[in-house]
C-alpha cells in the first residue's frame, strides 16, 4: 500500500498517524507538506512529544516531502483513491484493494482540495451510522488499513482488481 498525506496541520495528529502507519506494517508516507511539519531534526519538546505520541514509531516510517499533490497523484502508476467522508463515494465495505493502490489522506479539518480530488481514481469512504460528518484522521487510516491488511489476509488484495 502506497500512502499519500496531504497538508497535514497538527503535529500530534501526525505523530499518531505515523504510529497507525507503522502498526500496520507501512515504511514510507509521501507527505505534502505546506505547514513544514515534516523536519530533518526536531527541538527538545518538539521531539519529546514525537517521541510520546508516536510510540517511537516516528523513526521507523520514512516521511517523504512531496512538492505537488496532484502531480505526485498523476505520477502514481496505480489506482489513486482519495478517502472522503461522504457522499458520491464507493463503501469500503465494498471495496478491493490492489497493490498497487495510493491511498490519499486529507487533513482532518480540510480533507482534499478540489484539485487532488480531482486526479484521483476513486473516492472511497468508511461507513457511518452516527451523525459526526468525520472521524480522526489517524482512526480512519487505521480503518482503511485494517481493511488492506485483511484483505490481503483472505487473498483479496493484490494483482486482482474488482470493476468500480
């Protein structure tokens, strides 16, 4: 599973995203990163914090910086799945991943720019029976990448794709 991360805006959300990333086994995130999160080296507290909120798992996911989300979307020689909350979306219930998808994350105020909507593939989305429009960035990735790994887990993921 490819992931790309777009815009993050909390350092916290970022360090438990990258904990949820490397709990499921993923080494590499892309990340465009206009609010300069991503960093060679970190201040005491700064890094105190990643350290905490990460579980030590900060050192083991290569953040990767990215310039342009919709031109690394466009690059990606597989499908490009934008994660939203709602709407005209395809269930991830529903759903079969291949290996060579791009999960696209949004931030969790502003999910996906018009724009990388737009060069995406698919639009998938996690079903909800509550009323909150959203759930937490770093538990919505969990979610999808729980749902990967299972279907890997059954021989559903891979080189086979299902029609959408």
């Amino acid at each position: 599973m490819n992931i790309l991360l777009h815009a993050p805006r909390d350092f916290n959300n970022l360090c438990v995203l990258v904990r949820t990333l490397e709990c499921f086994g993923i080494t590499r995130c892309a990340v465009y990163d206009p609010h300069q999160l991503v960093r060679e080296r970190y201040g005491r507290s700064y890094a105190r914090r990643l350290q905490i909120v990460s579980a030590g798992a900060f050192p083991r996911v290569a953040l990767q910086r990215v310039a342009d989300s919709a031109a690394f979307i466009q690059g990606h020689p597989g499908r490009s799945l934008a994660t939203v909350p709602a709407g005209a979306a395809e269930s991830l219930c529903d759903f079969r991943f291949a290996g060579d998808d791009l999960l696209v994350l949004g931030a969790e105020t502003a999910g996906l720019p018009t724009e990388v909507l737009a060069v995406c593939t698919q639009r998938l989305t996690i079903p909800q029976a509550g009323v909150t429009q959203s759930l937490n960035l770093a538990v919505a990735a969990g979610v999808f990448l729980w749902e990967w790994r299972r279907q890997q887990a059954s021989g559903g993921s891979g080189d086979r794709r299902v029609a959408s």
